[in-house]
C-alpha cells in the first residue's frame, strides 16, 4: 500500500464517519416517530371502536328499544327496579 492508497482509505473511512454521525441523530428522530405514529394509530383504532358503539346505543335509544332505554337510565343515571339494590365499585 502506498501513500497515495492510504489516504484515500482515510478520505473513504472519513467521509463513512461523518456520514455515520450526522445520520444517526435523524434516524433517532425516524425511529420515535414511527413509534408515536403506531400509538396514535391504535388509539384511533379504539376511538373508532367506541364510536361504532355509541352509534349503535343512539340508534337503539332512536328506536326505542326497552333494553336500551333501561341500560341507559342503570348506567348514566343509577335508576333500580323497586327492590334492587345497587352497588357501585371503584
């Protein structure tokens, strides 16, 4: 190997590193938003989830079904049937 070889072998690993260095804090920065886009992504996932079930309780309440209308008043308001007693737990 002469000179000449050397140093260009030192300009190639040169160039390598300072590539090396100033890519890494970007790929960082790739690597935690595609993180926080796959969070985001699966609470949309649930929101939908939920909005499906709530459309479907509306159109029920709209409907008027009796089961509806009776989970409804339990659960929103804590209305019993005479004799029942309720218990809330947290």
């Amino acid at each position: 190997m002469n000179f000449h070889d050397f140093c260009r072998m030192l300009l190639v690993l040169g160039i390598g590193f300072a590539g090396a260095v100033t890519l890494a804090p970007p790929s960082a920065k790739v690597h935690q938003l595609q993180t926080e886009v796959t969070v985001l992504e699966k609470a949309r996932e649930n929101q939908d989830e939920r909005i499906v079930a709530m459309r479907q309780s509306l159109e029920a309440l709209k409907r008027g079904d009796s089961n509806a209308v009776e989970r409804e008043a339990r659960e929103k308001y804590g209305y019993c049937r005479e004799g029942e007693r309720i218990y809330h737990f947290e």
